[in-house]
C-alpha cells in the first residue's frame, strides 16, 4: 500500500513538471486559433474584424502590412475603447485602432504556460502572438482560454489519479 501512495504521489509529481513543459507553440497547436485565418491586413476595414470576431468566435486578430508580416494586433478592447471615439466610423481602417510596436507583448515558441500567463497578467491583456526567436516571425496566437483549458487538461488528470487511488482501482502505475 505505501509503495503505490509513493508511486500516485510520484506521478502527481510528474504531471506538475508536465505543466512547466508545455510550451506556447504546444499551447496554439491546442488553439482555435490553429484552425483559422486569425490576420487580418491593416488597411482592411474595421467591419472585416468585426466579422471575422463573430465568425470565428475569437477576441483579436493579428495585424499585417502589405508584405503579409505580422505587425500588430486588433483586439475587440481595441475597437470597444477606440472607436466610439473616431469620427467618420464608416470608413475606419484596423490601423486606425490596432496596437502597434513596442506595445505589444508576445510570447516565444518556448515560453512556459507560466510565462505566458505572468505576461498576460502583468499587461492586462486576453491575446499573445508566438514569435519564433530566429526570424521573428509569427508563428501564431493563444489566448488566456487556450492556457486555462491546458490547466485544466493536467488538473483532472491528477484529479482522476487522486480519485482512483482513494478507491483503490487502477494498478500499480495509475488509473486504468
């Protein structure tokens, strides 16, 4: 009985580090981003975004210049706080409203879920771009829902393990 507590514990032990390991690239593998065109060109009109936000059921997009390179984002706090604000609405372009530059806070394809979520946080912000370190390109997008649902994945695992061990079922190397 104590040599399978020490093996639950281990594994429990085993599944945190799993959680350190993932990384931002993983996370939008996972992503309803990975399945969708999430840029958008900054002389598109701001309806285009707002289309593609409904459609998608998404909250930014990722900015491109007339090259295709990514160079900013378009959120829907972007349209919400600037907007109601600009004359002639008709006719907004997403560079009248997106954050450009230094303003931007990305993630690396490496970055830990932790990592991801302390820039999130230290921002205030929902979107991370995953930049690839070499060329700087974009790579993709998650939100803070994709790296909640990564938490989530891990917790019930332990959860299970831990259920499975109060009532004994499974074997020797965990839940069956």
């Amino acid at each position: 009985m104590f040599a399978r507590s020490l093996t639950v514990i281990k594994n429990m032990k085993c599944n945190m580090s799993t959680i350190r390991n993932v990384n931002a690239l993983k996370v939008f593998q996972d992503s309803c981003y990975h399945k969708i065109d999430f840029k958008i060109n900054e002389d598109a009109n701001v309806n285009e975004a707002v289309n593609k936000f409904t459609a998608f059921n998404i909250g930014c997009l990722a900015v491109t210049n007339n090259k295709n390179k990514v160079i900013g984002v378009c959120s829907e706090r972007d349209y919400i706080k600037k907007v109601p604000f600009l004359k002639n609405n008709d006719n907004l372009k997403i560079k009248d409203i997106s954050t450009y530059g230094p303003n931007i806070i990305v993630a690396r394809k490496n970055d830990s879920l932790e990592m991801c979520m302390n820039k999130m946080m230290f921002k205030d912000i929902r979107h991370l771009l995953i930049i690839d370190d070499n060329d700087e390109d974009c790579l993709g997008m998650i939100s803070i829902k994709d790296l909640i649902r990564e938490l989530n994945k891990k917790n019930d695992d332990i959860i299970t393990r831990l259920s499975d061990f109060k009532i004994r079922k499974g074997t020797y190397f965990g839940s069956e």
